[in-house]
C-alpha cells in the first residue's frame, strides 16, 4: 500500500491524472453561490420532486428533457438501488437525471437538488452519480466533486447501491464517448479521495474489476500519478502494474518495473517475479517466459511451482506440447515437485489433439507419484474418450475411476450417460441418474437432455416424451 506524502505541500497541490490519452485539461470556472430565497424555492421544490416521484406514473416535469445522446449513455448504468428509495423505478431514475441535467447552468442548485433527494431517501445510483459528477467538473468545483467521490469510496457497495468499479466503468465510457477533457476532473478527484484514505492497492484492484481493457491504461496511470505525489508503491501494488503492463502488451515497459523497485529498495517476491512470467506466455512468447525462468533460477531467484505452471500452461496454449513437457522434466530434475494442475493443463492438450494414449500415460504418471488427480482431468479423459468414438473405454475408464476412490462431479456423470445413450444402454444409463439422485448430487436440464436424447436415437419416442412431461419443468 501506498504511504501518504511527505508534506503537507505535496498534499495540497492540485493534481492531475493524466488519462491515456493525455489531453489537455478543462480550464476552472466557478459558480455564483446560491442565494437564501433561491435555497428556499428550491428546498420546496426538491420536497415536491421526491413526493412526485413516489407516486404512480405517469410523471410530468414540463420543460426538463436531456438530450437523445445523453440519455444513451447516462441511462446505460442503471442500479436498482436499496433502502426507502427502491419505490423508485427505472423511469424515475430517468427523472432525476433529467432535471440534474436541466440544472447544468445552474451547479449550486442542481448540487442542492442531489443532496436533498439523498436526504429524503432515495438511493441514487450510478446514472444520478454521473449527472452531477458531470454538472461538477464542467464548472471546475473541485472541493465539491473531491468531498461526492471521497463519501462513494467510503461508503460499501452495500449502502451504495452499486458497485464503485460500475461508476468507473461509466467514467471511462463518457470520456471515450465525449473527449478525455469531459471528465478528467473526477479522474482527479478520485485520485485525491484514494490518497486522503492512503488506499492505493483498493484503486488498482476497483480498476480491474472494471470490464473495459483500457482498466490497465488507467491503472498505471493512476499508478504513475501516486508516484509523483511522493507515495511509495509496496511490492504488491508494483505486482498489480507488471500485470497491467503485460495485458497490455508493453513486456519491456514491465522489465523496467523490477529495475525501479530495486531503486525503491523492495525486493520482488516469487508472486512478481510468476506474474511477469504469466505475462510473457499471455502474449505467445511462453518461449522467452521459460528463458526468464531459467535465468532467475541460475541467480537463485525464487521460483515456485504456479511459476513453472504458467509456463506449462502457455506452452499448452501454444500448442508446443513437447516443450510443456520439457518443462514437467525440468522441475523434477531440479527437485521442484509437480502438482495435479501441472499434469492437468498437458493432459488438457493431448487430449484437445486427441492423443489420448498419451495422456492416459501422464495420468498414470501422476498416480504413481502419488499425485492426487481431481473431476476436472477425468472429465477431460473421458470426453476425450468420447470424442474420439470410444465410449466404450470412457465407460470402464469411468468405473476404474469410481474404484479408485476418485471424486467425480455431475459432468463426469453426464459424459459417461451420454456414452450408455451411444451404445443404446438406456436401462444402464437411467441406473446411473439414479445412483446421482442417491448421492443427493443435483441433477439438472443437461442431464435430462442427454438421457431424451438417447430415447431418441434409439427410437424409443415414447419414452422420450414421457421424460420430457415429467421434467417439463427442467427441460
């Protein structure tokens, strides 16, 4: 986690984010402060708004409407909201906006508008965040937009309404719809709010939860921007930055983050060191990530086995299976232990190429090493089985499993009832969705469906359609 900065100068200077897009900032205007009668007629009016939206629709606002284009975009993020105000719909949210909108001339009033309606108990929610957000930036109140983002940031997505990383994601789809001068300022302000609570790594981590790519341009410009204002990054949160780097694309910008946090004086754990890894395979060049591999081993680096499962994986991905498994060799020559996923993900790719003999000799591998297999590699293996026209294998391969003692989970189940449906063993694939219900596993619409469809193939409609009217419910 960050630490806050050194002075209580840096603290206070006006800081600005620079988006990925690096344009210019909106030049500062400030509103006229709003006078008592004005307060007032408003107060009452705001009293009259929120009676009115409790009622039945339809609703009359004369004179408030918000243009086409502005209502696409702001009514792209409803929340349905909790507490008093969840009598209000979606069209009334819709209201609310509207007249925030027809407020845009007028920031103290529209301002009050928001804040009385949160008092009177409606929930506002990520469409009526954004209007004033909107409203705030574009007359440069910064003191008022830094106190509405500090108040989301503390408050739980539970009392919100809605999730911090959805007004995130409405800020980044404006500045991609308007011009990154739209909304630099909340940018900036939830950079403020992030340093005033000393909560870096929460920043990073709301970021991503956003759906958007360009989540990592901006989670390393906000990791920039925290750096200039004299926090220190731990190793965790330069973690985070290699990773947006990687997904981006940028590997050499990523190598260049170790080189700086040696100059902070941090030391990468295994966890950076696996995720720049991950990063080189994420981008076809698992090649170039075993060589990493390899040369911070001879440095005496720590690597662990997720590390090594990367590589695999990204080999697998590559479809070089013969170099995954050069990796599986390397670590039991230098005494790192392989795990079920290692095994699992090369097993995954022989099979995906339907070399199943050897993958049958990987998972006897396994066994002998005493590596305990998991549902996931068997439904592989008797998917496989299937595919390749040998449903009689996949169902002695099924029963050698249940005699070992091996866990299978409802899609194995169905693999191997879908295989008895193929060899016209109805009578034995019923026995098996019973022996499901019997070990009170849940059988589901993909269960009925296989064991329907093999009535059918076996030309037995009857009973087909007697399946079906009783799971009609399911089907």
């Amino acid at each position: 986690m960050f630490g806050r900065p050194p002075t209580a100068a840096a603290a206070t200077t006006t800081t600005r984010l620079v988006y990925c897009w690096g344009a210019k900032l909106i030049k500062n205007s400030y509103a006229h402060p709003i006078g008592r009668t004005q307060f007032v007629r408003l107060k009452s009016a705001v009293s009259a708004v929120a009676s009115e939206l409790r009622r039945s629709p339809p609703y009359c606002f004369p004179g408030l409407v918000a243009s086409d284009e502005d209502k696409d975009i702001i009514c792209a993020h409803k929340n349905s909201g909790n507490g008093v105000g969840n009598a209000l719909g979606q069209s009334d949210t819709c209201k609310v906006v509207e007249i925030l909108n027809s407020l845009r001339e007028e920031p103290c009033h529209a301002l009050s508008f928001f804040d009385q309606l949160k008092e009177q108990g409606f929930v506002h929610n990520v469409s009526t965040y954004m209007a004033i957000i909107r409203i705030l930036c574009y007359w440069g109140m910064d003191m008022r937009l830094d106190s509405i983002l500090l108040g989301v940031i503390k408050s739980n997505d539970k009392h919100l309404g809605f999730k911090v990383s959805d007004l995130f994601e409405a800020l980044i789809e404006w500045i991609e719809a308007k011009g990154p001068e739209s909304l630099i300022r909340a940018f900036d302000a939830l950079v403020k709010a992030y340093v005033s609570i000393g909560n870096f790594d929460e920043a990073i981590d709301t970021l991503f939860q956003t759906k958007r790519r360009e989540k990592n341009d901006t989670a390393v410009a906000v990791f920039r921007q925290f750096k200039r204002l004299g926090l220190s990054p731990n190793d965790y949160s330069y973690c985070i930055v290699i990773k947006a780097l990687c997904r981006k694309g940028s590997l050499e910008e990523a190598a260049d983050i170790f080189q700086e946090m040696e100059e902070a004086g941090l030391t990468p754990n295994a966890f950076t060191y696996s995720t720049y890894i991950e990063g080189l395979c994420s981008q076809a060049r698992s090649d170039l990530g075993y060589e990493v591999l390899k040369a911070w081993r001879d440095q005496n680096i720590p690597i662990d086995v997720f590390t090594y499962l990367v590589v695999i994986r990204g080999f697998v991905n590559e479809s070089k299976l013969k170099e995954a498994e050069c990796v599986l060799l390397d670590m039991d020559e230098h005494g790192v232990v392989p795990d079920a996923y290692c095994y699992g993900s090369l097993i995954r790719g022989y099979c995906k190429i339907g070399h199943i003999l050897k993958a049958l000799a990987l998972h006897n591998e396994m066994a002998a090493k005493c590596i305990k297999t998991n549902c996931v590699i068997v439904g592989v293996i008797l998917q496989c089985l299937c595919q390749m026209g040998m449903a009689d294998e996949a169902v002695d391969q099924f029963n050698n499993f249940k005699e070992l003692g091996i866990f299978l989970d409802e899609v194995a189940y169905n693999i191997v009832v879908n295989a008895l449906c193929k060899l016209g063993k109805l009578e034995a694939a019923v026995r098996l969705l019973d022996e499901m219900k019997g070990k009170k596993m849940s059988l589901d619409i993909v269960h009925y469906t296989t064991l329907i469809g093999g009535y059918c193939l076996q030309g037995k409609l009857v009973d087909a359609v007697k399946l079906f009217e009783e799971k009609g419910n399911l089907v």
